[in-house]
C-alpha cells in the first residue's frame, strides 16, 4: 500500500515537473525533500538519460528535466 501511495505521489510530481523546464539538480533537491518528508529511510534518486529511463519501470521515473532529455528514477532500497 506504502508503494502505491508513493507511484500517485511520485505521479503528480511528474506531471507538475513537467509543466516547466528545471535544473536536474535543482529538481532531485525538490523530490529528495518530499520523500524525506514521508519517512522513506532508504532510496536511490538517479538523473539518467531518457534513453536510459525508458529500460525502467515508468512507474519509477518520478520526474523530467533539461526539457525532457533527462529523468529522475527512484529507487526504494529495502532493507
């Protein structure tokens, strides 16, 4: 249930992260800090190519930067 609560969260910072072009830096800040607010104690964020994103789950890229040449893939790493 945590894990699909997190795909919906993970979604809408998606869709909002794509209205506007960002700093890839500047966005992984922003999404590092949502998910430390919801307790998760172990997680990778990764900036990756979109080539790259694409052999993830889509459920995982949790945002776009550089105009959408670039994603952010999130991992939780379970203990």
């Amino acid at each position: 249930m945590k894990r699909f609560a997190l795909a919906i969260i993970f979604g809408v910072l998606a869709t909002s992260a794509m209205a506007a072009p960002k700093d890839c830096e500047e966005l992984r800040k922003e999404i590092e800090i949502k998910i430390q607010a919801n307790a998760v104690p172990s997680y990778t964020l990764e900036i990756v190519s979109k080539e790259e994103a694409e052999k993830h789950d889509m459920a995982m890229v949790v945002g776009t930067c550089q105009n959408g040449t670039k994603a952010i893939v999130y991992q939780r790493n379970d203990n």
